[in-house]
C-alpha cells in the first residue's frame, strides 16, 4: 500500500479535512481495488470501509465521553 503523507497544514486550517481526504484518496482506492480482487464488489468494499469509518467515530466519541466523565469525578 502506498505511504500517506503527512499533513502539510496546521490542525486549525479550514482545509485540513480537504487535505487528508485528498491525501487518502489514492490509498482508499487501492483498498477498494485489493477487494474487489480479491472478490468483493466496489458495492460491498465501499459499505465495508463507511460502516468502519463510522464504527470508528462512534468510539472515538465513546472514548471522548468517557473522558470527559472521568475528568469531572476528580476532586478539585
């Protein structure tokens, strides 16, 4: 798999997000292509990665809550 190249903004740019998508494009696609010779369609590979990449916020934002939760339970 190709290297991804890392960010040449700052975390704060507006564009940020434009950048690391056009920065993974060519590595999804790769993905995608692996998978779709490896049997899958361009369907089910593209669902796959969706429901990963949500899969993944979600705990992102599990993690962060717990986080969050914790931080407040410590005495001042």
């Amino acid at each position: 798999m190709s290297d991804i190249k890392p960010p040449a903004v700052e975390e704060d740019h507006p564009d940020r997000d434009l950048e690391c998508q056009a920065t993974l494009s060519d590595a999804l696609a790769e993905l995608i292509d692996r998978a779709v010779a490896a049997g899958w369609s361009d369907e089910e590979a593209a669902v796959a990665l969706a429901a990963l990449a949500d899969n993944r916020m979600l705990g992102a934002a599990r993690i962060a809550n717990v986080n969050d939760l914790l931080a407040s339970l410590k005495p001042r």
